[in-house]
C-alpha cells in the first residue's frame, strides 16, 4: 500500500495459519527476510504459507527457518549468510518450482560462486487430484512430514559420498 510503484500481493487458497492481524497499517522492509528458528547444518527458506510446515521439519532436524517474505526482491544478503554457515539450503514454497522462488536462490548463488547444495521443494509439474489443501500438501511431500522426508533423503545421499557429483 505505501510503495511508490507496481507491487503485487499473492493471496494463496486457504487461510493465513499463524498470521497475526494487526489493525493500524505498518511499513514493512522492502526484500528483507525474518529469522524463525535457529539451527544448524540445513537451512529452510520458506516462500508462502508453508512455513509451519517449515518449522514443524525444523524442529525435528535442528534445522534453520527463514520467512522469506519476498520474492522480489530476495534478501541476498540472508541467503549468502546461510551459504556460509550451512551445508544444506532447502527452499520451500507453495509455488511451481521451475521458475519459482527457488530458482531465483539458485541463480542468486551461481553468480556469486556460491556452490553448496541446494533442495527446492514445491508444486511438481503434475496435476494434483481435488482435495482439501491439508490433504492435496501431503500427497505432494509438502506437509511437515513429507519436508521431513525430502531432506533426510538429501542429507543421506551428501553424506553418502557417492550420490552427489562435486565439480571443483
């Protein structure tokens, strides 16, 4: 509302689980995320909605979530923070993952020759069946135990040796 240009706000299907109503208007910083929970080794960087989904997976894997906020402009300087101190980025959206928000971490870190691996979680390109949300998340890995799922798999094939190709 107070932005001197073009702005656009998406309003996913469902309600805004844990979002607080605040009733006088307040300026929020432009491209500038929020640190939920701290942890170590993986970070979540959560798009959208997904974020109690995010912090559910977190709890169980002493993970890192960041609320993202913004698409555009991404907060590059929390994502080169995490770069450096986790060996695991997961981005988490509720959003197609070719061209989403994690494809822009992805570029974001492949200009700075910031290589480390990198999860994106988020609508396959597949059509899901009708059905409530809750129901339609867990069939598509998106609810705290399938997030659960997908980076136990990542982190046992990096630490594995053998299922991930380092270029140097």
């Amino acid at each position: 509302y107070q932005h001197p240009g073009p702005a656009a706000v998406r309003y996913p299907r469902g309600t805004g689980t844990g979002a607080r109503i605040i009733k006088e208007m307040q300026s929020l910083p432009l491209g500038q995320s929020v640190e939920r929970r701290v942890g170590q080794g993986v970070a979540i960087l959560s798009f959208g909605v997904l974020l109690p989904a995010a912090l559910e997976a977190a709890e169980k894997l002493n993970a890192t979530v960041i609320d993202m906020r913004w698409v555009k402009p991404i907060d590059t300087a929390r994502i080169k923070e995490l770069a450096g101190s986790h060996e695991l980025l997961v981005t988490l959206e509720d959003n197609a993952i070719a061209g989403g928000a994690g494809a822009a971490v992805n570029e974001y870190l492949q200009q700075q020759n910031l290589l480390l691996p990198v999860l994106n979680l988020g609508l396959p390109d597949v059509y899901v069946d009708h059905a409530k949300r809750e129901a339609q998340l867990s069939s598509i890995g998106l609810d705290g135990a399938g997030i659960l799922a997908a980076i136990q798999k990542r982190r046992a094939l990096m630490h594995s040796g053998t299922a991930l190709l380092r270029v140097p």
